[in-house]
C-alpha cells in the first residue's frame, strides 16, 4: 500500500491528482503530510504553491532518492521521512499547521516491476514482497505457514474462493522444493482451471500475501487513526484506494466518526460529544474518463475525504474491533 499506480505509458501518473488538489486547497497554504511519497507527485504538486511545506513518509527507501531531489529545490519547505505511516504520531509536528494527510494505497509501476522486491506474478525468482521496514518475507510465508494459516491469509486478503486447496497443494510442494514465484504461480493455475480472461489466476493470493507480508490492515487502521490526531481544525483527510478491502476500512472509519456515527442502523453508534469529522460526500470520488484514457491503471482507484472539525486530538474509535478478525490474520505473523 504505497505510492500510487504508474501508466505503462509514462514513467509516473498520480491517480486522482487534479482532484486531490482541488480538496486540499494548499494555495491558502499550511503543512500537508504526504503519507504515500512514492514518485513524489501529490508533493511535487503542493510544492508549486510557495505558503506551503510537505512532509513526505515512505517505508521504501528506494523512494529517498526522489525525495532527495525535491529537497535540493526547496530546502527549507520539504522534509523526507523513511518511516510507516502508522508511525506519524513519532513525528514532532507541535508548531506545524497540518492542513491535509493524504494517503494513497496504491503501487508504483516501478516497484511492481522491481524483481527484487517480487510483488508481481510476472516478477522472477525468490519470493519477497517487503516494501520496506519489514519482519519476514513472502517466502517465509509461503514456506513455512500451516495450510489453515495459509487459507485463512489467502481468504481473507485475497477474497479467494480455492484458498483452502492453493493452501494444501503449496504445502504439498514444498516438501520437494523451496517455492519461488514461479512456482507459486504454477501452484495456483493448476487449482484454478477455469481462467478468468479479465484477471490473471495468481492475482487475489499475490495481493493477500502482500497485504500480509506488509502488514497493511494494521498500517492503515494505525495510520487513519493517528493521522486524525495530527490534522488542525479544518484540515482534510484524503484517502485513494484500490481494492475493496482497504475502501471498507477507510469507508467505515470516516462514517463512524462523521455527523452520520454508524453505517447501519443495525450497528451501535460511537459513544462520543461530537463527531470528529464533516463528510460533505458519502459517494467515492473516481477517475474521469480523460484520466481512464490516460492511465487504464487507475480504474479501481477511489478517493474519500473527511474535513475535520475541531482541534480534538483524543476520541473514541471501534474501528480495531471492527475489523478484529482481519487484525487477528495479520498476528499470524508471530509465526514466523
């Protein structure tokens, strides 16, 4: 869950850009955290206003040579962090004027096609998928995981229908080889015969194991939460998604402690004096069709956006229970 998705046809697209400008507002000026750096393009955009400083966060280090050249060129209003977005609360922000938190949940072209990294089906060799700041690779899940732990990652994450037979043929196989990405590819096409011409076989058990690997249902959730602590009164909180999982999450979290505190009116509603937030769209922002066109990439991508309404910075969110059976397949984990 970092950057945002690149056209095939260009070196860099920042999904919903123009939009996510527009939200902001940083001609009025402030600090924006820029949670995702990536390529940078969310920072480089705010940057062309002269009131404004950016806070650009990446658990990938490769993304500290970008972040090194916008420094060159504005010394004094852009500052790079190789953190977790999770960990914005260690950030010393007392006298920043944070006016908007941007998130955006997707990858970058360029670390889907970085083989080291192994976060594509298409990638060669060892499996690994660690973004940055990691604990274990994809190859340790995949080679020493239980066939339940493995079902339950690949269903849970991944939405797999054939997870629990992918889980007992990868621990069938593994008894004669160590499984690489090739073969965990193979693995998956011979349990999943009937092929899906719009989706490749391997891609909802490659996007569960990524989830996993980087832990990204608890990064989010932490990130969320920590991020509505920072935010000044009227400061914006922009999210872009790319699957339906992390919409959910981020879907519920702003409905919960917006003016409307519950989703359902068969869900109880956060005991809390206020709401945190004003949320002036309950429907996703998506990319236009100039943008499709541009960029066929940023089809799944949806952009949500809270304004927060006063300086509160402690309140009352269920969200972790919410969400509690998802967090409970991330500790698998302890594991490995």
């Amino acid at each position: 869950m970092e950057a945002t998705i690149v056209s095939e046809k260009s070196k860099h697209y920042s999904v919903l850009l123009k939009e996510i400008i527009s939200i902001i507002s940083p001609q009025y000026g402030g600090t924006f955290i820029d949670c995702t750096f990536g390529q940078g393009g969310y920072t480089k955009e705010i940057l062309k206003f002269p009131n404004t400083k950016v806070i650009g966060i990446d658990r990938d280090i490769e993304s500290k040579k970008i972040a090194d050249r916008i420094k060159r060129s504005f010394e004094d209003r852009f500052f790079f962090k190789n953190i977790r977005f999770s960990q914005l609360k260690n950030l010393k922000l007392k006298n920043e004027n944070i006016k908007g938190v941007i998130f955006d949940l997707g990858y970058s072209l360029n670390q889907i096609r970085n083989n080291k990294k192994g976060l594509s089906f298409n990638s060669r060799g060892q499996l690994n998928m660690k973004l940055g700041l990691n604990d274990f690779s994809a190859s340790e899940v995949i080679n020493k995981l239980s066939a339940s732990d493995l079902q339950k990652i690949f269903r849970y994450f991944g939405e797999e229908k054939e997870a629990k037979k992918i889980a007992n043929n990868i621990v069938n196989e593994r008894v004669k080889y160590e499984i690489n990405t090739q073969d965990l590819v193979k693995i998956i096409d011979s349990v999943k015969r009937k092929k899906n011409s719009k989706i490749h076989s391997s891609t909802k058990v490659f996007q569960a194991i990524r989830i996993f690997v980087n832990q990204e249902i608890s990064e989010l959730i932490y990130g969320l939460v920590n991020a509505s602590k920072i935010l000044k009164k009227d400061g914006i909180l922009a999210v872009v998604t790319f699957h339906s999982l992390e919409d959910k999450i981020v879907k519920y979290f702003f409905r919960s402690l917006s003016e409307n505190k519950s989703i359902s009116r068969y869900q109880p509603k956060i005991m809390q004096s206020e709401p945190l937030f004003f949320m002036s769209k309950r429907k996703p922002i998506i990319p236009s069709k100039q943008e499709l066109s541009e960029n066929i990439s940023s089809r799944s991508a949806k952009l949500r956006f809270v304004i927060k309404k006063k300086n509160i910075y402690d309140f009352t969110t269920d969200i972790s229970e919410k969400f509690k059976s998802l967090l409970e397949v991330e500790n698998i984990s302890n594991k490995l």
